[in-house]
C-alpha cells in the first residue's frame, strides 16, 4: 500500500516514499503489505534544514521543555532496535552517508514490521519546524484515523503525531514525534487490523524516543 505523498494536496509538504518488498507474499492483489523506507525523507530533511530552522514550529499547544540530545542518529535507531520493544528484532539498517539521519527495519514474530527514522538535527528550532511542515502534509487525509492520544507520553520534550487507517485487512499505522532536536519517524503494517496496531507503535516509539539522549 503506498504512502500518502505530496501530490494529493496543493500544500501537502509529506516527501515521498519509497517501497520495500511485500512482507507476507500471501497478501496478494488485496494491497501488499509494505513498509515504507523513508529515504527520501531523509535526503530532503538533510538538505533543508537550514531553511526549516527559521519557520515556525507547527503542532498542538502546550509547555515543552527544551532539551539538546548529543546522540547521533546511528547511536539511537541501534539502541532502539536492542531493546526489542513488543518483540520487534532487527531485520535490516541502513546509513544514507548523512550523521544527520539513519533508519532501520524491525519485524514481529506476527509479521508486522517497522520501519524507524531518525533524523537529528542541529536544533529543537529546526526539527519542530520540520514537525510542523511534515504534520501539515499528512493532518485530516482521508482515510486516516487520529491516534495522537497512543503518543501522549513522549511529549514533554517535543510534539507527536499518529494517524493510521486499515484497507482491505491490512493495517498502517504512523507516528512522529520530536524530542528536543532528535525527529523520529514510526511507520508500522501489518496484517493485523489497524486498531490492534497502536499498542506497537507505542513501544517502538517508546524505545526510538527512549534511545535519544
């Protein structure tokens, strides 16, 4: 199932993404089940975090303390992925040849699999501006539910968001969140339905935001 892009909005600022091989060859004509691999997020947060830095941030309202992590991007998706958080063990990595970002590939014993980003940037400035401008490409696309409320307790130092939906027995579930200037991304499928996804995506994130120090 293909990701939500820019094209499906005049102001939808979401990079496109690309696809990995189908995870269950079973899955058939009905909609393969696909993690997206964020590599042209990563080239495109890379190459403009200068201009983000100076937008304002976009996201709910609230206190955020303020925190700089020293981690690198590396450091964080690897200690994530030893965690093993919900079962999910590495499968694959990958290091784009930019410190800023890295990302890797876990998978479930169940099938489900993940792919988590990182992005680190210079600034809280920055990543809360890249929040906003990636927030807005993805807020209210049809489809999708709100599950930002699953994401609530990784807020104290940055913003979430989380949206999912569920198309002919496959589940997507998605979530962004700030942390300080660490940017992650939690993409989930699965042939579970959507709903019984989130619990998931609350534990990868927990272990990505959890990593970032």
């Amino acid at each position: 199932m293909p990701v939500r892009t820019a094209e499906e909005g005049p102001e939808k600022a979401q990079p496109e993404a690309a696809e990995v091989p189908a995870l269950k060859q079973d899955a058939g004509a009905k909609g393969r089940i696909v993690i997206a691999v964020a590599v042209t997020l990563i080239v495109v947060v890379a190459a403009t975090w200068v201009v983000l830095a100076m937008a304002p941030a976009g996201g709910a309202a609230g206190t955020i303390q303020s925190t700089s992590i020293s981690a690198k991007a590396d450091a964080i998706v690897a200690t994530a992925a030893q965690e093993q958080p919900a079962g999910f063990t590495l499968q694959s990595s990958q290091h784009p040849g930019s410190a800023m970002s890295d990302w890797v590939v876990l998978q479930q014993a169940d099938g489900s699999e993940a792919n988590v980003t990182v992005t680190v940037y210079p600034s809280a400035v920055a990543s809360q501006a890249y929040f906003g401008s990636f927030v807005a490409g993805v807020k209210g696309l049809p489809g999708y539910t709100d599950v930002t409320s699953d994401l609530a307790a990784f807020q104290a130092y940055g913003r979430c968001y989380g949206y999912g939906e569920d198309v002919d027995g496959i589940g997507v579930v998605n979530g962004v969140c700030t942390k300080g200037n660490v940017f992650i991304y939690v993409h989930l499928v699965s042939s579970i339905p959507f709903p019984g996804l989130e619990d998931y995506l609350t534990s990868v994130m927990g272990a990505a935001y959890q990593s970032a120090t």
